[in-house]
C-alpha cells in the first residue's frame, strides 16, 4: 500500500457491505454472484441541420435565409459540443423552419419561372402562326 494521500484517493471506495445475522453462516449462504447493470439509455442529442442548410446557402439562398440558418445550424453545433441540448435543440429548430421556409419559397419560385417560360415559349409560337 502507499502512504502517499493521492494514491489513496485514487482508489475507488469499496461498496457497502451488508452484516450478516449471527444465526447465518457463510456456508449457508448462496456461492453466486449477481451483478445488475444499469444502462441509462441517454436521448439522441438534437440535429443541427449544418447540411441542409449549407445546401440551401448554396443553392436556395432567396432573402439570405440560406445564410441565416446556417448561421443558426452553426450555433447550435456548437452548444451541442458545449453539452448545452436545450440551446442546441433551439437553434436546430430555428434553423429547421428557416430551411423550410427557403425551401418552399423556392419551389414557389421555380414554379412561377416555369410558367412564365411555357407562357412565353407558348405566346411565342403562337404569335408566329398568325403571320
């Protein structure tokens, strides 16, 4: 043994022992040992996002909504890192609805440029055939 105080406070302290009664002997008791594991089970931490929203910078940034949840995609990142979930599930939840809102603004806009097109496209042609 160390008589040095670090060391023993290295040592893990030994668990509680139960006394035995004085009517029970140690060769009556059972020889097996249980030993219960107790896993807690911990909650997936929350998503960031950072994908998502590079992507819609990257290629559906209409009204810097893009860039603003990757901004918040980042944040949240990082307090994940930081252990703060509750933090990170706020900023990866305003990241969400940012892409959500920059997606759909998107497809609006893709569908208005494709009817504008056929219109044009169909006008066009339609022009020509009166000549």
């Amino acid at each position: 043994r160390h008589s040095c105080p670090r060391a023993r406070a290295m040592q893990s302290p030994l668990p509680p022992y139960e006394v035995l009664p004085t009517e029970v002997s140690m060769e009556e008791m059972p020889r097996s040992t249980t030993v219960m594991v107790e896993e807690t089970q911990q909650p997936p931490p929350p998503r960031d996002h950072l994908v998502w929203s590079l992507f819609t910078t990257l290629y559906g940034n209409f009204c810097c909504l893009g860039l603003l949840a990757f901004v918040f995609s980042v944040k949240s990142r990082d307090r994940k890192v930081l252990g703060d979930y509750s933090g990170a599930l706020s900023y990866g939840s305003t990241a969400k609805y940012l892409n959500i809102t920059a997606l759909v603004i998107n497809i609006f806009i893709v569908i208005i440029v494709i009817v504008f097109v056929s219109l044009a496209i169909a006008g066009v042609f339609s022009h020509r055939q009166s000549y």
